[in-house]
C-alpha cells in the first residue's frame, strides 16, 4: 500500500503534474463538481479546488486519504471538499461529477483493476457530457541491452549456485517474471526500434492487451529483454511519456528473454505481446530471423511459469474451483455473522477462542484476525 | 508478498547465507526432522537436506515454496520434504521437528508477527531437547546525517510547494514515518557512537522492545535522523551484523528526526525508543543537550503521526470497536456460507450478483472479489 511518501513522490514528478494540472486548469469550470479516483494525499484534489470547483470528491481506500482535510484546511479550501474512504464501487454520490479525473497507473497502465474502476465510474457517476482525465494510454515495446539488469537477474540464483545446487527452475522462474527497471533502463539501451502494440480507452470497454510487431535493429549488441512503456494523453494535446531516458516517478516495465541473444543489422525481431485486464498474466513470444530468413530464436514466455503453483493451486484459483471454508475461513465466517454492532472486535475473538473447534492459537492471534476482518470487512 | 528474485537475492546474500548455512550443518544430524518456517524457495530446506536430514517439513503461505519440489528433483533430494503451503499457525506435523530453522525479518526483526510464530511453533512444533535458529537479535541505533535521505524526504512535500500549496501536514506526516534505508546510509554517515537497546529472544515471552541509551558525537554535523540496524546470533559463535557499512540484502531502518539538528562536540544525545510486537507503532523521542546542560533540542515523536486517520478510522482499529458488515462484509459473508464444495466460484459470484440487495458491480469485479475470498479463506 502507498505511504505518504510515495504519493508525494508522485505529486513530485514535474512532468507527470503539469499534464494532470494543465487538464484540471482546462477542465474544471467555476461550479465545477469533480471526482479524484485514488485521490491518495489530494494534490489533485486540491487543484481542482483552486480551479474553481464547487465541489471534490475525493475517493481511496488508502488511508492518506484523511490527510486532505487538514490540508485543506492549510490552504483556505474548507467547506468544498468531500472524503470517501472506500473504493470507487462502494461510492454513490448525490450529484454527477463534472470532471473525473484519476492515476491509478503502477509502471504500467494495466496494474490493479482499473479499466474495470473507470468504466464503471463513468457510466454511474460521471454527467453525461462529463470529462474523464486520462483519455487514452498507449503501449509501447522495444528490445533492450543492459548488463546491469541482466546482473540483477542472474543474482536471483547466484545463491543456490554458490552453494553447488541445481537452480534451472529459479532461474526459469525469474525469467518468466514481469517487473520494474527501477530507472535502470536508458535511452542508449535500445537495441531496436519501438512500436506501439496496445491502446487503452479509459471508460470505454475492452478486450484483452495485445498487439504483434516487427522491429528493426539499430545497432548490434545482446538482447537481455523486452522494454515496455506508455504514452499517456490526459486531455486533447495534453500527455506524456515514460520511455527509457526519461525521468519520471514511473519505471519502465521489464519483460526479460529467457536467455541472451546477439542481435545483428539485417535481423528482425517479431514480438506477440498479451496482457489480462488485471495486469496479472503477461504472454510474449519472440522470434528473431536474420537477414536471410534464419530462425535465431523463439520463446514463448510467460508469466504463468513465473509463479510457482501446483496443480491444487491452479485448481483453487479457476473460476469453476468448489470451495470449502479453510479453518482460517469458518473462524472469518463466524467472527462475520458475530458482527452486529453489539459485539467489540475483543469480545468477538473471545468468543471464537472459546468455540470447541478453533484451534489453541495466540490469543493476539485470533484478536488480529478479527481486527483484519473488521478493517476488510466492517464498517 | 516476496517473488521468487526477492527470494534468490535473500539466497544470495553470502554473510546471512553463510552463518544460516554452517547453523544448519551444525545442527542438522543425521535422521533429524527439520522444520523450515518462512521457506519461501527453499535454499535453507535444501541444506538441510543435504546435511542429512531425515525429513524437511517447508511452510510458507508464499507459492514459491511450489517451487521446492522441483528445485529437490534437480539436485536429487526427493522424498524427504514435506511442503506446507499455508502458515506455521495451521501447521499440525506427524513429528516434532529437531531443528527448527527462520528467517522471518525485515529490514528490523519486529517486521510482521513472527516473534509470536516462532514462540508458537517452539511450543508446538519442536522437540523438548530441539534447537531454534535464529536464537536472538539485538537492535541497535545511531543518529546520522545523510544530506541524500533528507533530500529524498523533502521530494515528499516539493510537488506541493512547487505548485504553491502549503504542505505542513505531508511533512509531517512523512517525517513520523520510519522506513527502509534502501542502502544509502555509510558507516561514515554516523554522527555519534552507537548502543544496543533492546534484545530478541525468539521463541520466548517477551514485553514490547523498548530501551534507553545516551549517544555521544563522533564528529561534528547535522543530524537527519536515526539509524537502526540488527546484530544476529544465529547459532552459538554464528551470527552477522546489518550496521551501516555492511552490504547485505538487510537495509538499515530510519526514523527520521522532524527537524535538522547541528551537532557539536560535548553534546549528548538521549533517546528513548519503543516498538510493538509486530513492528507497526514505533515512538521515538529525541534530547539533545549541550556540554553545558542546555536543551538543543526535544522531540517526540511516533508513527501513530505518520499514518493519517480520522476518529472514526481510529475507533475502528481498536480492540473496544463493535463493527457491523460493510455492503463488502455482507457479500463476503454471503459467499463463505455458500462455499459448500458443491458451488463453483463462477456460481457463487453469480448467486451473490442475483441478491435483490447486492448493489450493480461489473460481473468482473463480483468474480475477483468471490476469488479473492476462496484464496484466503477456502481450501
């Protein structure tokens, strides 16, 4: 979850901010009613404010949230903002928004469910000829050099083989793993062009992320991954884009090759990249052909054989999967038909450990419990 | 929740692998039952293997301990582990286990609940005569100045001054905030002497960590904040260090000092440090004095200002709260009495959709959140 820090890092980033603060000067109109969708620490809430809007509602189930009206407060806007500490589904407001405006991109546009978030935000709570900030993400894809990166990668098995144990499924593992370059991808990296291969319609419906491209070299070198970022429109020609070079608050996104390829003039790289909606379950097949039509490689990678499973894991995870309650699920199924706002959190893990068959665990245990199912599930 | 390269970069770690290593050969004999809590990829049950253990019983709730059993036929170690995907709470073994083996910390060992998991698996799980690793940690702390972690903390509060916001309670907020050095303090970062201020013994009773020290300059500078680090007693002589300095996959842990101080030769430094069992409410207060007796400088200060909040989220925190089922609560309750082993997931998802009170989600949203509860509380 984001601490305060992180958010501020976020409201840091220039260049992030002044597309969103441009797009709130441009959208908000005196009288204005906006909505901030994971509105964390509210910079953008507060913005909105100062551009006239009669009224903020400012929506996160990330605590920092209760930050805002202190803030408010330190800058002369009481009275005009509205906190809902919850997610977007729970909320109901009593007025459309005017203007909804949001950030819920991680590295990558697809993290958490938000597609899911804006789509229905628009369709419940946004006036019908509302505007919704950011309009559009698009997705792009090259082919990258960096030791370093690479370095990073092998370290994650260095430990088994340094103590003389076979380690092939870590290393497969990792190499099937997704994730963040941390700012170590630059520029110079590129071992390819790039190419857009999805674009993302904020509020509108969907189908799965993905896209086939050719790339070409632009130089020789050892091709360590696949590089992915985004160009982001938040309103009209307002946007920007988080490609290796620049220096934003958003990393690249690393998707690496399972192994090393030396990539030459005249090759071509061919790329099928495939996302979920929930930015879960990555797919990418690279094939590499020299100039005269010779197969260098192809892998089909994925995430699946990123995350260790086993074959009841799978099952429990499928949707046709038939659950029974685990231990841990009939004591939540009993602390939650306990709460009746009579009963306290204390007085409920009480009565659990009191139950025949709740097992003999640490009284601050079960207390922990309770109070986890309360702050999920209570109100 | 770690992946499988948080994993490898653990195992890589040659100080911590060394020490965990030659405990385990020095305590593993052969025919022992070995019980690895926290196994995550399992590099510790794999030596204990091989140091003869007669059965190695691996628990984690992370589903990289899927990826043991591979990791085992690779290196010829099948047979002999049991894997547990759940927590050591749920655990029951055949056996007690004559070694134990843990690494549960963080940056700062009071991370999560595991001085509570190792008390309990100590008096269920291991044998009268049994051995426990780790047998202790001590903490210690120093004041530093570091002018790169300070710049880091302002980046908090700088995107709201830059854009003419008054930001007093982000700064706030950020500096009662304890967080990861993620390496950026040096030995040479340390401004006073440094002092041990509270002990470990695992799998002992023991009250919240708290402890007194006075700390004198080492050399004149500005003090940032407060640095704490561990030192291990692994097994008997093994053991290692997280000072500043040392470069192991440990970061220091900061608590931040809510303003710079100049520090001077003749000064003395007084602090008074508390933590809770699970590491989450940490309270430090800072005296600072000249050779003469003057006060310079005191502060109180507490994570509890760190994490906004408002009352009502306060209330529903504490132990005294009677909570009611939020609309969430009441789906979740709905779904884990018709979690009977006869309906799927998909059914379970649809009946709640088709409750006259359940409110009009995405059939997307409705299917995660019925998943989300067969993971942590199905089977």
């Amino acid at each position: 979850m984001y601490s305060v820090l992180n958010y501020g890092h976020m409201a840091a980033d220039g260049v992030r901010m002044d597309a969103y603060a441009r797009a709130i000067e441009r959208a908000v109109k005196p009288g204005s009613v906006v909505l901030d969708i994971g509105a964390g620490t509210g910079i953008l809430t507060l913005l909105a404010v100062r551009a006239g809007a009669r009224r903020v509602h400012a929506v996160d189930p990330n605590p920092a949230v209760w930050l805002i009206p202190e803030l408010a407060r330190e800058n002369g806007f009481e009275g005009r903002i509205e906190i809902h500490h919850t997610t977007s589904y729970e909320l109901t407001l009593p007025e459309k928004a005017d203007v909804i405006v949001s950030d819920l991109r991680g590295s990558v546009p697809t993290h958490g469910d938000h597609f899911a978030v804006l789509r229905d935000a628009k369709a419940r709570l946004l006036a019908p000829n509302g505007t919704l900030i950011p309009e559009r993400d698009e997705l792009f894809v090259s082919v990258f050099e960096n030791e370093e990166m690479a370095g990073w990668l092998a370290r994650g098995s260095a430990g088994f083989e340094r103590r003389g144990l076979a380690s092939e499924s870590i290393r497969r593992s990792i190499l099937n793993t997704p994730l963040a370059d941390g700012g170590r991808l630059r520029a110079s990296d590129l071992l390819t062009t790039s190419a857009p291969w999805a674009k993302i319609e904020y509020g509108a419906e969907h189908a799965p992320l993905e896209g086939e491209v050719v790339l070409a070299p632009r130089r020789r070198g050892t091709a360590h991954g696949l590089a992915i970022w985004f160009a982001a429109t938040i309103l009209g020609d307002l946007g920007f884009t988080t490609e290796p070079g620049t220096s934003m608050v958003y990393s690249r996104f690393v998707l690496p090759l399972v192994e090393p390829v030396e990539i030459d003039h005249g090759d071509r790289v061919r790329l099928l990249l495939r996302v979920d909606d929930q930015g879960q379950r990555w797919a990418w097949e690279t094939t590499i052909t020299t100039e005269g039509g010779d197969v260098k490689m192809r892998a089909r990678q994925s995430s699946f054989f990123g995350m260790p499973t086993s074959p009841e894991a799978l099952l429990r995870g499928s949707s046709s999967f038939t659950p029974l309650p685990s231990p841990l699920g009939e004591r939540a199924k009993r602390a939650l038909s306990m709460m009746n706002g009579e009963r306290s959190i204390a007085e409920i893990a009480t009565e659990l450990a009191a139950l025949p068959d709740t097992p003999d665990l640490p009284a601050a245990t079960l207390l922990e419990e309770v109070r986890d199912l309360a702050a999920r599930y209570g109100r």
